[in-house]
C-alpha cells in the first residue's frame, strides 16, 4: 500500500498492513496522524495528513524493519534511513 502527498510518500507492505495490531502501533506512534484503523483493524494512510511528516522516524521504530518506507519525494526519492 502506498500514498504520495506533494513531498513525502508512505509504503507500507501490504502483508504488514493488514495486521491489526501494526496498524494499532502505528497509529498510536505517529504525532501527525499519518497513520489510522479502519473498522477491520486493518492500517489506512491518511492522504491529507502526508506532508504533514516531520520525518521523526516513530513509524520505522514501531514497526518490523523494511515493513514502512518514508520517501521524500522533494530528494529525488531518497528513502528516510
């Protein structure tokens, strides 16, 4: 699953969005609202709120790694390490 706002983009494997409690962490870790439940348990991204990432790194910490990519689309791509 991904969403591209104008800077940043998210991609989350799609086998990882659909655990219910990964979406729940996320959720819960990200202070801009990227991240939300839908009535299933299953991760939704939340297109309004992308360029709203301060690029704080909680989504890559709450989660397996490689599971969440942050991409900064405004640097040719380049993935938040």
């Amino acid at each position: 699953m991904r969403q591209d706002g104008a800077f940043i983009a998210v991609d989350v494997n799609d086998a990882a969005a659909a655990d219910a409690e990964l979406a729940r962490r996320l959720t819960e870790a990200c202070p801009v609202d990227i991240y939300a439940q839908s009535a299933d348990g299953a991760l939704e991204i939340v297109q309004k709120n992308l360029d709203e990432c301060v690029l704080c790194r909680l989504c890559l910490d709450a989660s397996p790694e490689g599971t969440v990519k942050v991409i900064k689309l405004y640097d040719n791509g380049a993935v938040l390490a």
